[in-house]
C-alpha cells in the first residue's frame, strides 16, 4: 500500500519511466564523474605508477607489436590486457601525461556509476514488482551515487594503476544485468536466449582480461538464481535435485573459464609476489580473515583515516587485538544476518556474494604487504551499495521529502570526504605523509615517503624516513639500494656500502647491487673489490651492459688496455649507443695507432650524447677529443705513402 500511495503521485509523470531513466542515467554520470575530475591535477604516485608508466614504454603506442606486448605480458606480477590497451589509448591522445590518465578513469568510473543503476533498478524490479516504474529508478539512482561518491572509491579512480579495478566493473556489471535480464521474473525456468547467454560468457572473459578478481561472479550468479530470482530454493539440501540442475549446468563454461584464469593470475603472479607459508603462516592468514571481511563494511559506514597501505601491525597472529576484535564483530554480523535471513533475503544475499567478491583478496593467497586495501572495496562492496539503493527505494515510498534531504545530505558529506581524500593524493610527498599521520608505525609509508622526498630534493629528509623504514621492518628489496644511491649523490660511500650490503645478505642474487656497490668500492679507489662485484654481476647475468663497460674502465685505469677493448666491444654489441662504452673505445683506437677509427666512434658518440640530453659540459668535452682524434687523423693520412 506505501508504494502504491508513493507512487500515486508519480503516475501523472510528464514522460515515460524510460526516458526519465535514461535522464537520470545522465545524472548519475556528470555527477560520478565530475565528483572525481578534479584528480587531474593529481601527479603519478611513486606506487607503481612510476613503474608502469615512466620506466615502463612497452605499452606507448598502438602498434602491432604494442598488441603483442599487451597480451603476454605479465608485467607486475599480473595479467590485464584490456587494461595496458587503456592505457595505450590514453598515451596516443595524450602522451605520458597525469592529467589524461584521471580524466579517463573519471569517465569510466561514470559509467559504471550508470551501470550500477541499472543493475540496482533491475534487482529491485524483481523483488518488488509492485513497486511504480519512478520509485525503482530513485532506488537506483541512490545505490549508484552512494557507490560512485564515497570516499573508498577515490584509490581506485584517482590512481592510474588501479584502473584494473575499474574496467573489470564496467563489463562486471552489465553481465549480472544481463544475467537478471535473461532469466526474468521469479521462479522463471524456461528456455533462455542463447545470445544472451554467450554475451555474458562474453562480458565475464572481458571483466577477467582487466582483473582476475572478478573469477568468483559464476558463484555470485548461483547466489542471485536463489534470491532474486528464486530459481533455487534457499535450502542446500535440494540444489542438486533434477529440477535444479540445468541451473548448474549452464554455469558449467562460467567456471571453466574462472579456473583457467585463477590459474593463470597464479602463474602471472609467480613466486616471488605470493607470499609462501614460511613468509605468511597458516595462522597469520586466518587472523586476516576476519579483519579483511569487517574492514570494508566498517568503511563503508565510517568511511574516515582511509590510508594507502594498510600495512600488518607489529606482531600480528590470531591473538592480536585486531584479529580478536574483528572476529567478534564479524560473529556478530553473521548471526544478524542468520537470525534476518528470511525476514530480508536481500541482505542475506547481499552479504554471501560481499563474501564471495572479496574473497580472493582477503589473505588465503595474499600478495603484498597489506592486510586489507580500499581498492579491493570497488567490485566487492558493490553489493552494500545495492541494499543501500533497496533502503532508500523502501524509505522514500513512505516519506519521499524526508527520505531525499536525508539522502542528499548522506550524499553530500561523501563528496566533500571523497573531495579531502582525492587532495591527499594530489602527489606523492602528499599521500605518503598523509599515510604516516594515519600509522606512524608503517614502515612502508616511510619508506614511501623517503622515496618521495628524495625526487623532490629533500635528501635529509628522504634519509631519515629510509631509515625509519628499515627500522620498522619495511622488507622491500628497493629501500636498502635506494638509501645506499642517496648516499652515494651525498657523497657518503661508506655509508652506501653499508646499505648495498645489507641488501645483498638478504637477496644475494641482486644484480643491480652487485654493480652499484662495484661503483661505489671504485670511487674509494678499490679496485680490486670494485672488479669482484662487477664480475659477480656477469656471473649472473652476462649480458649486463654497464658490468661490461664499468670492468673496462677498471682495465683502462691500470693501463691493461688489451683486456679493456674486448670489454668494450662487447658491450656495444648489446647496445650499440652506449655513450660511455663508445667514449673509452674511442680512446683505446686512439691510444693504439687507430685515429680514423676513434674518429668514428667518438662522433657516434656524440650523437648518442645530443639523444640522450647529455649535459653541455659533456658534449664540450666530447668535442674537444674529437677535434684532436681529427687532428691525430689528418696527420696519420698526410704521413701514410
């Protein structure tokens, strides 16, 4: 009776529920995504971003071979074609420029915004078909803003290498639509279409090529054939009775394809980014388990303090009082939800398919030194979203003016938070010192927020948090060799040895290491130490270019000029633009009666100085051997009969 009295009022509309949906669908995107285009101003984040943008150019270009690069690459530890594609597109626009990378995912977050209304109108459809066509779209409407404006959606959208996140939601979401649509009504169990069918097999593929967290929706889809859709009773007991298995049955290429690619992200993931059981206890996973399942509905209902890594306390274990306070508040959820399970299916259902989305990041396979992250919240919370939209439908059919000022007031307060947190990742000195004020004991938000000082020329500064970093038990195999290069711009060898040390006691096998501390032991006039660690770098990998050229130069300075020439050209085999490598074989033809050949080398050398933005001084330099490599040259040729 409250909804018909609710939608009494809307019956006169001026246009059909159609058309005012798809306005509304409008809506929804300019608000989504203009709540979120103010990131464009935001800098890449020294959090991968660096990795995956700046050093990394495989992915610059729509070329064949960019293709080929984007489908087999498991670059970080991960693969997500569709997602190097993005990015791809957004560098032929715009180049490795911040401000294009935010832009886009402000767009895509704005549509799935628009997805999410859909969906929400779809569920709600079915379980109240009673309810007027207006009324449902608001319900919609209210579960896409509160999941497109709140705060725990800002790490996914504002930073360029979570986008995974965000593409997999835009093909994720439509396939369950699609599904609901499929299947119609309640209690449904006829013939289905298969082009619906396949499209989405087709969207789930895609939502995989962007992130494998999306391979539990063929299980979320089995939780929507109970409720909404009641093709399966609740009661296990009878899911594999005759009526019900071609339910099963049809899901049969759903779960194929999610088994291929959860072995696949294995694969992709490899050795060294799964943490092992030496490195991450059977007891420290299950007390993670209840922190990472209560994290994200307490964040979503106080959404404040949201850090970017939310690194393990001190000591965790199932003792810890974290892990001890999170499992009597998740007991307590899950006996609430027990105790309503058939007063509101609906949040029943909600909280198995939470379940189910965050289940592959809450530790049973963990990567990372995080215990929970808010981007994990972007597909998994979206079922929270969902019932708030189900909420509001229920409220405004009684009290519609209240029911709006309240949520729009919600609403509000979740832009002006989402606005705050977007600030704190303006750049990286910003995050990482926003990270600090929230746990001062993370190790890895000093480390971070060295790293980020020491780009920003605050050298002292980047020391101290290295320092605070390593002291707290950051185990990140860069901060030793980072420290020790900062040390070594300071001038401070003994204290960069120390740190290129440290590093190679506990990976032994660091090649960049090995080499580093060769340079450093050779700027304290070391030789023989330097030579050891430069041969060491060759022992594990002989092809390593600057091992080459910086053993060479070791030869050259004690006058053993015929074991520095093989060295040398070696090295310009592997890479023929060397500056350096190009600089000495130069002057070892020079030194040994070869003055055309230096004459060669040395202008290829300055060539390759001018490409790669050598300083003035250096090409002056340069210059000035060339001139008498010319001089050596001419004199040769005057002097030959």
């Amino acid at each position: 009776m409250a909804d018909a009295a609710a939608g009494k009022g809307l019956i006169d509309w001026p246009v059909s529920s159609r058309t005012t949906r798809r306005w509304l669908a409008w809506g929804v995107f300019t608000l989504a995504a203009a709540a979120f285009l103010s990131a464009i101003h935001n800098e890449f984040i020294n959090w991968d971003d660096e990795e995956n943008f700046v050093a990394n150019t495989r992915y610059c270009g729509l070329r064949w071979e960019n293709f080929a690069w984007f489908f087999t690459t498991t670059h970080m530890g991960h693969y997500q074609p569709l997602n190097w594609l993005s990015f791809a597109v957004d560098y032929t626009i715009g180049g490795v420029d911040p401000a294009r990378f935010h832009q886009t995912q402000a767009i895509l977050h704005g549509m799935v915004a628009v997805c999410v209304m859909f969906l929400t109108h779809r569920i709600l459809a079915l379980t109240s078909p009673e309810t007027h066509p207006i009324t449902l779209s608001l319900g919609g409407v209210a579960a896409a803003l509160f999941f497109a404006l709140h705060p725990l959606r800002v790490e996914s959208v504002v930073w360029p290498s979570a986008r995974t996140d965000v593409l997999a939601a835009l093909f994720l979401v439509p396939a369950v639509t699609l599904y609901l649509r499929a299947h119609g009504g309640q209690g449904e169990s006829g013939p289905v279409d298969p082009r619906r069918r396949w499209a989405v097999l087709g969207l789930f593929l895609l939502a995989l090529l962007c992130k494998e967290m999306a391979v539990t929706l063929p299980a979320v889809l089995l939780v929507l054939d109970i409720y909404p859709l009641r093709r399966m009773p609740p009661s296990p007991r009878t899911w594999l009775a005759r009526p019900y298995r071609r339910v099963w049955l049809e899901k049969i290429p759903l779960f194929l394809i999610a088994a291929v690619a959860a072995a696949n992200a294995f694969l992709a993931a490899g050795h060294l980014n799964v943490a092992t059981l030496e490195a991450h206890s059977w007891t420290k996973r299950l007390a993670q388990l209840p922190v990472a399942l209560v994290y994200y509905p307490f964040k979503t209902l106080l959404p404040f303090n949201l850090s970017p890594l939310n690194e393990f306390p001190l000591r965790f274990g199932l003792v810890h009082p974290l892990a001890v306070k999170s499992a009597v508040a998740l007991a307590v959820l899950v006996a609430a939800v027990l105790l309503l399970r058939k007063r509101a299916p609906g949040l029943a259902a909600a909280a198995v398919c939470y379940l189910l989305l965050i289940a592959p990041v809450c530790g049973l396979t963990q990567r990372g030194p995080q215990i929970t992250a808010d981007r994990y919240s972007y597909l998994a919370c979206l079922p929270w979203a969902i019932l708030i939209g189900s909420g509001f439908r229920q409220w405004f059919a009684r009290r519609r003016w209240t029911a709006t000022l309240c949520a729009s007031t919600i609403l509000a307060c979740l832009v002006a938070l989402t606005q705050r947190q977007i600030g704190h990742w303006q750049n990286s000195v910003a995050l990482w010192e926003h990270a600090v004020s929230i746990d001062g004991t993370s190790g890895g938000a000093h480390a971070n927020l060295g790293h980020a000082y020491e780009w920003t020329g605050r050298s002292e500064d980047a020391v101290r948090e290295y320092r605070l970093g390593l002291a707290l038990g950051w185990d990140h195999p860069s901060v030793h060799r980072n420290l020790a290069a900062l040390y070594n711009r300071l001038y401070r060898n003994e204290d960069a040895v120390e740190q290129y040390l440290a590093d190679l006691a506990k990976y032994p096998n660091q090649l960049e290491s090995h080499y580093y501390l060769g340079v450093t032991y050779e700027r304290m006039g070391e030789a023989q130490k330097a030579s050891d660690c430069y041969r060491r770098a060759l022992e594990i990998n002989p092809d390593y270019q600057n091992a080459h050229v910086a053993l060479a130069r070791l030869f050259l300075a004690h006058g053993f000029v015929k074991e520095a020439e093989p060295r040398l050209r070696r090295a310009l085999e592997l890479g023929p633009r060397h500056v350096e490598a190009l600089e000495l074989l130069a002057a070892v033809c020079a030194g040994t009666g070869r003055p055309q050949e230096a004459l060669d080398l040395q202008d290829r050398c300055i060539e390759n100085a001018r490409r790669g933005h050598a300083s003035h001084y250096v090409i002056e330099r340069l210059r000035s051997n060339r001139a008498q490599y010319a001089i050596d040259a001419a004199t040769t040729q005057r002097s030959s009969p």
